[in-house]
C-alpha cells in the first residue's frame, strides 16, 4: 500500500501553508495571543481570520460539491490540521470543521461552533460561540445547541438527552469506568483532526530547533556542533516521523483503534519536542518574545482534548483483551 501524498495533496497542503502565510503571519499570530489564544472575551475569535479560512474552503473541505463543498475526505483534512498546527492557528477549528454541514455558516466560516467533547472536560471557546455540538456517539447524530438552549447550556443546565449514549448510561446508572474513553462519530475524528495539529506543531518546534542550533553561538562553536543537541534534534525527528506515520495511516483507515494511537504518538511528539526546542533555545526560550512556549502550551493543551493519553491507552489496551467485548472491534464505536 502507497501512503505517499499524491500531487494534489501536496499541492494542497503546499496552498494552505502559503495561505495562512498571508492571512495569518507572526505579527497577526502574536496579536493573537495578545488577546489571549485568539479568543476575545466579549467578540468571541477573529471573524475576519474566520470568514478568511471559510472562504478557503478549510471548512467546508469534506461536504460534497453538490452542497457547496470541496468534496475531499479525511486525509486532506488531516494535512490542512497539520498546516494549522505549524502555524498556531487559534480558535475551535475541529469543531467548526465536524459542523459544516450540521451548522447553518460554519462551512463559510460565517458561524463559530465549539464542542463538548464529554468526560468532564470544559468546553473550550465557549464565548462568543455561535453554536455547540453535544453527543455524537456511535451511530448517532451530534445535537447541535444554539438560542436558548445554547444559553442554558452555558449556564450549566445541559439537558441529558444532550449527551452521548455512554454519558447518558453513567449519569442515570452510576456506571462509570474506561468505557468512557471510546469516542463516538464525533470524538474519533475530533481526536484526529486534534493529532494533526499536533504533528504539525512537532515538525515546526523540530524545524526551531535545528534552525536555531545553526545560527547560535557558544564559547565559540554553533551549538549545533555538540553532541547533546544533536541528539536532542535527533529525538525530535525520530518522535516526529513515526507519528507522522499513524495520523496518515488512520486517517485513511478511519480505525478508532489507530486514532488512538494517532493522539497518542502526536500528543507525545507535540509536548516533548516543544520542551526539547525549548531546552535548545536556553534561557532565550521562557521569554514572551519567543515562539517556542506557545507551542509548548498549545501542545498542553491539545492533549487534553477529544482524546487523553489515558484514554488512548484503555482503548489500545481494550483491543487486546479479548474479554471485553464492549470494545472489540470498530463497530462498537460507530
């Protein structure tokens, strides 16, 4: 089986990396942060950067052309994600993306949508949000929350009949255990289109690294000549490619199986090579004027979404035991 990128793929990612060259450089990206991640408290994320990304069709990548779509699938996603995460882009992309064609302008980047994602978590860009996807378990439709039932779902009064079927099991039986770990529909490509980001965010503080250890200077010598951060730069590559390797791989199976260990591997590769590049860049590295911790936070942040590393582990763990037949197999994931 060939996993190289065709033509158009390439041309594709190669596209997206030149747009949000143009419509998202440092300075816009450092305004960004300024305002804390892209998100303005009372304005919500940046609608114009929004209606920009619409307009590129990042949203609407996977509708069918008959519904105003690109009509591509899951592997071009993926390498869009990748290119976001590279470039830091801010704001509830994963889910705005799953709602193109639940949410009336989510596909136009017109509509802003978040998501909750379940096993306790917050919901993340929930200011300024104009909808909210809820459930989406196997083999069922996500709810999508706007008006008054958005408002009462900020105010904390979810409805239960909003939740995925596991949750709705738990909240009225009391069950609990690492079957809430399996992702449904929603959650399964939400953790894969969330591992791209972080592959991308792992080639980019890879990229850092090697490009600052070539320019930098000590006691004489670039430091990239001494064996510590060569081998610091050597582990960033080795934790890259192999992630690498299983978002591509997942995304073209879809197997909620590999998904996991996509997040799983991409989570890892994002995190430790933002501390590696981090540790490369010295002192240098902490201060504000740097790149390197935004990755490093961003990557924090991402691996608590969609899918934990604990969770990633129940289900890799779950597909090996042949006891446990609740997790056997794709078709008990939707």
């Amino acid at each position: 089986m060939d996993f190289q990128l065709s033509y158009d793929q390439r041309a594709l990612r190669s596209g997206m990396r030149d747009l949000l060259g143009a419509v998202f450089d440092r300075d816009r990206m450092r305004a960004a942060v300024e305002r804390g991640g892209g998100v303005d408290r009372d304005r919500g994320v940046d609608r114009g950067l929004w209606r920009e990304l619409g307009a590129a069709g990042f949203f609407a990548l996977r509708l069918p052309e008959e519904a105003g779509g690109v009509g591509l699938g899951l592997p071009e996603a993926v390498l869009l994600f990748e290119e976001a995460g590279r470039a830091l882009l801010p704001g509830p992309l994963v889910a705005t993306h799953l709602a193109a064609g639940l949410v009336k302008g989510a596909a136009e980047g017109e509509a802003v949508v978040t998501a909750a994602e379940g096993g306790g978590r917050p919901v993340a860009d929930l200011g300024g949000a104009d909808a909210v996807l809820v459930g989406g378990g196997a083999g069922e439709r996500p709810e999508v929350l706007t008006g008054e039932e958005l408002e009462a779902f900020v105010a904390g009064a979810v409805p239960v009949r909003s939740m995925d079927p596991l949750t709705r099991l738990h909240r009225t039986t009391g069950l609990a255990g690492a079957s809430e770990a399996y992702p449904g529909a929603l959650r399964r490509e939400g953790a894969l289109l969330s591992a791209a980001e972080q592959l991308g965010s792992a080639a980019r503080t890879t990229e850092m690294a090697v490009q600052h250890a070539r320019s930098r200077e000590q006691f004489g010598s670039l430091i990239g000549s001494f064996q510590a951060v060569k081998h610091l730069c050597a582990d960033m590559l080795a934790r890259t490619e192999p992630a690498r390797s299983a978002v591509y791989a997942a995304a073209v199976t879809g197997d909620p199986v590999e998904i996991a260990a996509a997040k799983l591997l991409a989570d890892e590769a994002a995190v430790r090579n933002a501390r590696d590049c981090l540790q490369i860049h010295g002192g240098m590295g902490f201060t504000w004027e740097a790149d390197v911790h935004l990755h490093l936070k961003r990557a924090w942040l991402r691996a608590a979404r969609w899918l934990t590393a604990a969770e990633a582990e129940e289900v890799l763990a779950a597909d090996l035991d042949p006891v446990r037949p609740l997790y056997s197999g794709s078709a008990a994931l939707g």
